[in-house]
C-alpha cells in the first residue's frame, strides 16, 4: 500500500474514549470566628465554587441511579465510563478504585499534593523537620516552612481569576520561602532557642529563625522571601548530617568521614550578635570548631573513619553520639569527645592496629645504632598500611555509590527511640535493633522493599519504604499497620501538630494522624465520603487514539489531515502508535545497538512527528510532550496547550520481543503520563502476525506486561535504554490503560 495516499479501514484504528477525572483537592475547613476574616470577593469565589462541585456532585450520583435502572436484568445494557475487554474485572483487567477517599489506607491531610515533575525542576524537596509550631523542609534552592496554624488555609486567588501561588504549589497549603542558596541537604530544629539549622551543598551551615515570619506573614505572596541569621563555611565537601548533643553542641557530618563539633558556647555568642556584627560572629564561629578526624590521627581509628557520614544521632539518654556510614557505624562520647567504638552493619567491632605498640616492641630488639634505620623502616610500613585502607575504603565507598557489593546490607535510616534503643533500615528492608551500647539485639523484615526513613514518637516508629509503603511498629518491634501512602519512595518522616508528615520523592507531602491506623479513621472516612460535594470536581476530557502500520512509507499531509485533523477538535490528548517506520537487517542491528547505549530515534521517526504535529497544529493547538522509539516502534502524545499545565510526569519504556527478545522489529514502546493526578499509560504493540502465531503473539503480550519499567527521559534523546530495569514497577498506579495493537488478535 501506497502510504501517500488515505490509510484503509482495516490499517487504521481511532478510539475516542471519555475520560472523567475526580480530583480531591485539599480540604479546607474553616472555624465561624475566622470567617470574618475573609474578603467578601474570596467568600463568593468560595462560595460559588462549592456549589459547583455540589452540582456536578447531584449529577454523578442522579446519572449513576439511571444508569442502575438501565441495567436491569433483561434490558439492553448501555455503555460503561470505562471500556472493559471480554474477561475483564479481574487480574490485569481490574478496574481502579474511584473515590474521594482512598479506601485502603487511613485519610490524609493534602500538605503538598503530588506537583508535576517538570514544575519542580531546581527546587525538589529532599528533608523535613517539624517543630512545635511549624515545618520546615529543605530544597534544592533553600528552605521553606508552614505555619501548622494554616494547613487548612489556602492561597490568595487560587479557584479565582488570579492565583499568585507559583506553578505546581497551588493546590499547597501556603508557605514561606528562603532566598535562594546552594541546595539543602540537612535539617535540624533547635526549639528551645527557635532556631533550624541547615546543611547544604556548598559545605556551608546556615541558621534560621522560627519567628521570622511573625511580622510579614502574608498568605497571598510567597515571593515574600526571609534570610538566614547566620551562615559559615563549615566543610570543604557538602554537609550531609547535622545534630544537636544534650550539651548544646551542634555535630556535623560530611564526605570522608569529616565530622566537626561546634561548641554551643560560640554559637549561642553568635546568633545574639547584631546584624552589623555578624561578619565578626562568622569569623568566631569558623575558629571555634573540634575536627575529631585530627584527634584521632594518632591512633589506629583514623583510617576506619573515611566514609561519607550520613547519618548523625545524639542519644540524649546515655550521652552519645551515633555516626553511621552506608555499612559502618561510630560511638562516641557527647562530652568528652571520645570515640568509644567503630563496628560495621553485622555489628561486629572494626580492629585497629595499634602501631605503637609495634614500633615499642621493635626497637627493644635491635641496637642503639641501628634506632634510626628501625624507625624509618616503620615509619615507611606505617604509611604504607594507612594508604593501602584509605584505597580500601576508597574502593567501598564507590561501590556502595555505584550499587554493587553487599548493596543489601546498606544503611538507609537511623533513628533513636524513646526507650534510648536505636533502629537502622538496610536496603533489604530489614529492620534492626541495637542497643545504646552498639550491641546488636534483633532483626525484623516486614517488607522487601528498601528502607528509606524512619520517625518516631511517644511508643510508635513509622518506617517509610522506597515502594512508597509506611508501616508502624511498637518499640518492641512488632507491626501494627501499614499502607501505601505515595506513589513514590517516602524520602523524609516527621511528627508535628498530631500528624506524622510524609515526604515523597516527587515532592508531594501528606499527613495523617498520629493514632493512625484506628478507629478515628474510620469516623473520617464515613464523614469525608458524605461530604465530598465540598471538595471534588470532575473534569471531562477526550482522548483520541490511533495506530498506523505505515509498512515503510510516508504519508501524505492530506492522509495524515483525514485521520486525524478531522476529528482533534474536539478532543485533548491525542496518541499515535506507528509500526513498521523503517525496517531493515542494518537498521535494525544498528538500533539495537543504540539502545544498550541509551540512544534511538532516527530520521524517518522524526520525519512522521514532524508530520504529525504540521497536522495538529503543534505549537498553537497542540504539543507534543513526550515520544518513544524503538526500531520501527514509534508512539507519541500530543496534549492541547489549554490543559499542559495539568498533563506532566512523562515517563517512557521499550521492550523487544524480536530475535533474542533483543531485535526491536517486533515488541512495545510505552508512554505514561499524569493527566489531573489521574496516571494514563498507552502502549503501542507489534507482535507477530497470522492465525499460526497465537501463541508466540500472547508469549510476547506477556512478556511486555512483565518486563516493561517506566522511568523519565534521561539523556538528550528522550529516552531510556530499552529492557533496562527500573525501580518503578510495569502498570503500577496506572488509572488508565490503553494498548494499540494492529489487527493481529482481530
């Protein structure tokens, strides 16, 4: 077939399907004493837009009581919101739950719903610490906080004509943001003085106030910017960890096993200095701080010290310090300073050489005339040893960063409970208990997914999985619940205001209540489901689907204006699925091999993208957001410019199911996206053709289900090497699945 000219019915397949969107915004609750407080135009803005939500809420559940009636036994069945092949329902076929509240995991307060990945670009959030009043949380351009006493307020204009929140925070509660700085790595609250302190990138320690915001607190502006009180240059390397012992000393981890102590003595000094005084306040504390790598220089423990200090506790109850590496861990004493102890992750004591001893012992043995020959002998074997395990530890560290080795053993997380026993988290998803002492007690894996934080209060510890899982134990270890709570690895947990706070990966943050699970979720889920009139709105799109066996052709823009220009005007997302762009032994050698490099695409792709967005009108009417090649597999998505803001999240996959299950001539490539905090996945599929390949075409359709990782375009390209494994599972979270295979299974 010429493809200049209009594709046949049997080579072309358009599905216009309705999509329907339910949003659960944030709940926003308001006391009768606050409503004096708001601005009549924000009150009818409100107002209206509750009664709209109550309007589409009457029409869902009218329309759902006559779609019922409709359905009686022995009436003609209508057609259903969503499609459902034959045998559908179960397995791979389930239908996602659709509701307000979710109903496998307690209700949650929306802090920060889940922001669109390309709005977060520069300013990811990577830690957060709670005070009594406030959360604070470290970014990658500074700080930011919430007043706990606005989680349920919202920002200036947002449902109005005017909304001043940036891009991908409207929906948060309102915050305040820091000027911009190197990146946050570490955060650390010091409540008695009203202070958070801040490790970042750039090795420097930077010190804010609590109750900076008390005379500029204004919701409607977050570009009102506040600056920190104090900031020196504590390392040479970023500042990975930070504590504060019972005496009032802050501790600093950094790369290389560097920790610093800075004497609260200085510090206090200070942070009451004036502002005019404050480059004389940087310069005291700068020459006040203990280096423990230099006191140890002349024992055997210096060189055991060399990994990147991750993780610093203080054990307020016996006075001690805590600093763990990625498979090592350190004691020290908070007062004296002392290093008490150093044993790895199996709990078993690192041992020193004690060189002195040595160099005692030698020099007994041999005369007064050869002393100086013995001591440079020794003095050479000395620094031999030391620069053969810097290189040792040298080689750990790059394999703990490069992911082999004992990668399962890995500490992820530490924290200390109020009983002073102390829990780590492995990447084996073990959990271990060890006491104040370095003594290791038991282990307990509920979980295999990898361990990313833990928090704790009272008699409870929360643990946060990188599948996005929390689960809560008691203190001796034994678990109470759990459930999903993101969509991604929980990077961050922390307790303020009654809720437990977590922070996932994508920068969405959630909280809920610290008696979760029990029974006060079930009172607010009751409550929350017979109210979510007030805070759901539906948004009704359309999505037009095709798939072409060009057979190595090229279209005309006439034929291509027939397929698609006719019908996209009344339509949202548009996902073409194109087979057999170009074939070919040397192609499809050559493809392969780009793929083990991460590289695809080629010009003949290109060139039908390029087509179709002439078709679409792309750049004015539509944009293409992301596209996937694998070989002769090609599949793209257009979205229309008056919903990109909403559509976002693009990741990409490619799987082959040709020779070897390694040649691209025959397999899928994938496209997933969030559309409304709705996820949609398309997939487009080239299997083998003809009645006698059933079994190779289902062989491969299994092959696909299960293989097939989706993660974010990387490299230049927009893509990601095909069959390469990713940590986000094939179909996981997918709302919406839509497959666009030719006619082979017709």
């Amino acid at each position: 077939m010429d493809p200049s000219s209009p594709p046949p019915p049997l080579l072309r397949q358009n599905d216009v399907a309705s999509f329907d969107r339910e949003t659960s915004s944030r709940i926003y609750l308001h006391s009768s004493s606050s409503d004096d407080d708001v601005s009549p135009s924000n009150s009818i803005q409100s107002t209206n837009r509750r009664l709209d939500y109550m309007l589409q809420f009457l029409d869902r559940k009218l329309s759902a009581d006559h779609g019922h009636r409709r359905h009686s036994p022995g009436s003609r069945a209508a057609p259903l919101p969503e499609f459902v092949a034959k045998g559908g329902g179960a397995g791979i076929f389930r239908l996602p739950a659709r509701g307000a509240v979710h109903p496998a995991r307690p209700p949650s307060l929306e802090l920060r719903p889940h922001p669109l990945r390309e709005t977060q670009i520069g300013r990811f959030l990577r830690n957060i610490v709670s005070s009594q009043s406030q959360l604070w949380a470290a970014s990658e351009c500074g700080v930011r906080f919430w007043n706990f006493k606005d989680l349920y307020a919202s920002w200036c204009g947002v449902g109005g004509e005017e909304v001043v929140a940036r891009s991908g925070d409207e929906e948060s509660a309102p915050f305040r943001e820091s000027v911009w700085t190197s990146p946050a790595l570490c955060l650390v609250a010091d409540e008695g003085n009203r202070l958070v302190w801040s490790g970042h990138k750039d090795g420097k320690i930077r010190c804010w106030k609590m109750d900076d915001d008390d005379d500029n607190n204004d919701n409607c502006d977050w570009s009102n910017r506040f600056t920190e009180s104090l900031s020196w240059h504590a390392h040479r390397g970023p500042v990975l960890s930070l504590t504060f012992t019972s005496y009032g000393d802050l501790w600093s981890g950094s790369e290389g096993g560097g920790i610093k102590i800075w004497p609260w003595e200085a510090v206090e000094k200070s942070i009451h200095l004036t502002k005019e005084e404050r480059h004389s306040a940087v310069i005291f504390v700068e020459r006040s701080y203990v280096d423990l790598r230099s006191q140890l220089s002349t024992n055997g423990f210096s060189n055991m010290l060399t990994s990147d200090v991750k993780y610093l506790v203080s054990d307020n109850l016996r006075a001690k310090v805590w600093s763990a590496g990625y498979f090592s861990f350190a004691l020290w004493d908070a007062r004296t300073r002392e290093l008490l102890k150093v044993f790895n992750s199996e709990g078993q004591i690192e041992n020193r050489l004690d060189v002195s001893s040595i160099q005692d012992f030698s020099v007994e043995l041999v005369s007064s005339s050869r002393k100086d020959k013995t001591q440079s002998s020794i003095g050479f074997f000395q620094r031999s040893r030391n620069a053969i395990m810097g290189a040792a530890d040298a080689v750990r560290r790059v394999a703990a960063k490069g992911g082999f080795g004992d990668d399962h053993r890995r500490i992820e997380a530490l924290v200390v409970t109020i009983d002073g026993m102390i829990w780590t988290g492995c990447t084996s998803g073990l959990l271990v208990q060890w006491d104040g002492n370095g003594n290791r007690i038991q282990d307990f894996l509920y979980h295999s997914s990898a361990i990313q934080c833990f928090c704790t209060f009272g008699m409870q510890i929360w643990v946060g999985y990188v599948s996005g899982t929390v689960q809560v134990l008691d203190l001796k270890g034994n678990l109470i619940g759990g459930w999903v709570a993101h969509g991604s690895p929980i990077v961050k947990m922390t307790v303020g205001a009654g809720y437990v706070f977590a922070l996932a990966n994508h920068g969405g943050i959630r909280g809920w209540n610290i008696t979760s699970p029990g029974p006060l979720d079930s009172i607010l889920r009751s409550e929350l489901g017979g109210k979510e009139f007030l805070y759901t709105k539906i948004e009704n799109i359309k999505i037009l689907s095709g798939t072409w066996n060009v057979g190595q052709g090229k279209a005309s823009l006439d034929s291509l204006t027939s397929w698609l220009g006719s019908v996209v005007s009344d339509v949202s997302l548009v996902v073409v699925g194109l087979q057999e762009v170009e074939m070919g032994a040397g192609f499809l050698a050559m493809s392969a091999a780009k793929e083990t490099v991460g590289l695809e695409g080629s010009s003949v792709g290109q060139w039908w993208l390029d087509m179709i967005g002439k078709t679409l009108d792309e750049g004015s009417t539509f944009e293409r957001i992301g596209s996937r090649q694998l070989a002769g597999l090609v599949i793209a998505v257009w979205v229309k410019t008056n919903i990109r803001f909403h559509v976002g999240d693009v990741e990409v996959a490619a799987v082959p199911c040709g020779f070897g299950r390694a040649i691209g001539n025959k397999g899928a490539v994938g496209l997933r996206i969030r559309v409304y905090d709705r996820i949609m996945c398309f997939v487009n599929c080239h299997f083998a053709a003809h009645l006698d390949a059933v079994g190779r075409r289902n062989a491969d359709f299994d092959h696909v289900y299960r293989t097939m990782s989706f993660s974010r375009p990387t490299n230049l390209l927009n893509t990601t090497a095909a069959g390469t494994s990713s940590s986000v599972p094939t179909f996981r979270g997918t709302n919406v699945c839509t497959c666009c295979p030719l006619y082979s299974y017709k």
